[in-house]
C-alpha cells in the first residue's frame, strides 16, 4: 500500500469533498470500525479502473492511499492535483 499524507484544516470535511468533485471523481463516504472516529472515502474516477482511498481520523490526521491491486494512471495524477490545493 502506498500512502500521501494530507494536513487537515478545520474545513477539512467539506473542502476534501468539494476538491474530489471539482477533480471531476466520484466518491463513497463511509467509517472504519478500526479507527473510531472516522470518516473514510471510497474514490474513483469514472470510466477508469482503479481505486483512491481517503481516510480523516478526526483527532486531525488524514491521508490518501492506494492498495497495490488496486492502482491505475489516473491515481497518482490526482493525489498530486489533490496535495496541491
């Protein structure tokens, strides 16, 4: 698994949601029981293989990650997209 790690705001919720729509990907919000209190992102770009994954830990750490059987192109080009705002 590959992992970025992101520097939450306190508008960090909406901005990350906000950030993958304008980016042009589709979404799924849900938790993980592992890490109460959560919120963990499901991302993928339509049409494409491949599958981005967000997770906020609300104590203030967040990061996205990619698991190795799920890579694809377009997965690298949008966590710098998204690293960047």
């Amino acid at each position: 698994m590959t992992r970025w790690d992101l520097h939450p705001r306190a508008d960090f919720e909406l901005w990350f949601e906000t950030t993958l729509s304008e980016l042009g990907l589709s979404f799924e919000r849900t938790t993980l029981k592992s890490l109460p209190p959560n919120v963990h992102w499901h991302i993928r770009r339509p049409g494409s293989k491949g599958v981005l994954e967000a997770t906020w830990i609300r104590n203030g750490e967040a990061w996205l990650s990619v698991h190795s059987n799920r890579q694809a192109e377009w997965i690298h080009q949008m966590v710098e997209l998204i690293l960047t705002r």
